[in-house]
C-alpha cells in the first residue's frame, strides 16, 4: 500500500495548500472506503496528516504575510476548549457496532456537509451581498462573539470526524469577514487556524491509540511536497474550478459513506 498511500497524500495535501479545503474532508474517506481503515483509526490518524500537512502550507503563507492572526486567535478561544470537550466524550464511548455506525455516520454528514457548502458558496455569497447591499464584516463584539462560537462548533465536528477545519471554517469565514479576508487571505487564516485544533485533537487520539504510524508515513512523504506546491500556487491559480470537483468528489463520498453496509 506504499505507493497508493503517497500518491493519496500528495493529491490530498496539493489541495489543501492551493484550497485549504481536502485535508480530513478528502482523506478520511479515502482511509475508510479504500485503504479498509477503521473508523476511529482514520479520525486519529488524519488528524496528524493534517497538522503536518497544513505546517507546510503555513510556512509559505505567514512569509507571504497572508495569516489575519487576530481572527484565528479568536478561533482558538472556541475550537481548543470544544475539542477538549469531544476528547472526553469520545474517551467514554463504547466500541460496540451501533458507536461505531454512528461515528462513520457523523463523519458521512461531515462530508457532505462541507460538499454542500463548497458547492454552493458563490450562491451564498450573492444572496448574502444582496441582501445586505454590500459585502462587509460583521461588526464587533458580534463579530468577535460569532467567531469564537463558529470555532466551537468546527473544534467539536474537528474532533470527533477530523472533517470541518477547512470546508466548513473558509464559508464561515467568508460570511463573517468577507472585506477584511481576501481569498488567498481566507486560505491562509483557515488554515493556520487548523493546525493547533489538529494537534491538540491528535495527541487526544493518540493516547486512545487511534493513530496508525504505518500509513501515516507514507501519507505525509507525499503530502508534504504537495502542500508546499499549492501553497506556492494559490496566489496565482484560480481556485473556482478546483473547488467544484472537490466538493462533488465530497458528496460522493459522504453519499457512500451514509449508505455503506452497517
């Protein structure tokens, strides 16, 4: 399996770096329908895959000057207590057939989900402008407190899935601060947002012992180079086209998901 695990990782980590969406949304999929991996393993073990993975795109954006430090500090006012919290409540649930159906479920809505709302974010964005009459960002403290509670619910879904960070974070981010945040400045706050929620909800399923080191490896040898390469290229490349694939590529593994056997 060496060889699919890198090919896997260097797409994934291409489109987390040229995107910032495709890190859990994209692998943890790929982990359960492919490769066979068990529900639990591919949450714990995407969760490292990620961090590695978006540290490589980051070091890219913050020499870019790219990151909104101030936005992804209130992030992590929600996201790391929320991800505690999952920690704790995933720690005391069994390992019987019915939990496990219902993680791979939570992981299913995950992705389509955040298939939904990739595929539909130019028409929500219109109908937001629209309505408004412009686009602006929420003002403070609204926008403060509407910030640090979308960081909760992605630090739970981030936790409990590993799918959220990326899709779901960039269209709350869009609604939230859609003059202060240019897109290649949305990619970059997304992202280094996600990297200490991933570390943090990692090292939690590591001590559960649902990070599987062996397919880890080979993943990261190719998403590595990949992320750096997307990362180099988001400021020059449209995304728009990238992003319709992926989330039809996200709905159609979420609609697998849903209906695989129980």
């Amino acid at each position: 399996m060496m060889w699919p695990l890198i090919g896997a990782g260097f797409v994934t980590g291409f489109l987390v770096g040229l995107t910032g969406v495709g890190g859990g949304a994209l692998m943890t999929p790929l982990l359960l329908l492919v490769f066979g991996v068990a529900p639990r393993v591919a949450v714990g073990t995407d969760l490292w895959f990620a961090s590695f993975t978006k540290l490589a795109a980051t070091g890219v954006f913050h020499g870019n000057g790219l990151i909104d430090w101030e936005i992804v500090k209130r992030l992590w006012w929600g996201s790391l207590p929320a991800s505690l919290l999952a920690l704790i409540w995933l720690y005391y649930l069994s390992t019987t057939a019915q939990d496990v159906t219902f993680l791979k479920q939570a992981i299913a809505a995950a992705v389509l989900w955040g298939g939904m709302a990739l595929l539909f974010q130019p028409i929500l964005q219109a109908l937001s402008r629209r309505h408004s009459g412009a686009a602006q960002d929420v003002p403070d403290p609204w926008g403060w407190g509407l910030t640090v509670l979308g960081g909760a619910l992605l630090g739970a879904l981030v936790t409990l899935t590993s799918i959220g960070a990326g899709a779901l974070g960039a269209v709350m981010l869009l609604h939230l601060y859609p003059v202060r945040l240019t897109p290649s400045r949305l990619i970059a706050t997304d992202i280094a947002h996600a990297i200490p929620l991933a570390l943090l909800a990692g090292l939690g399923h590591l001590l559960l012992g649902n990070v599987d080191v062996f397919i880890l490896g080979p993943l990261l040898i190719g998403s590595l180079p990949g992320a750096f390469l997307g990362a180099l290229l988001t400021t020059r490349l449209s995304p728009t086209l990238l992003r319709s694939i992926l989330s039809i590529t996200l709905l159609t593994f979420g609609l697998k998901l849903w209906w695989v056997p129980k």
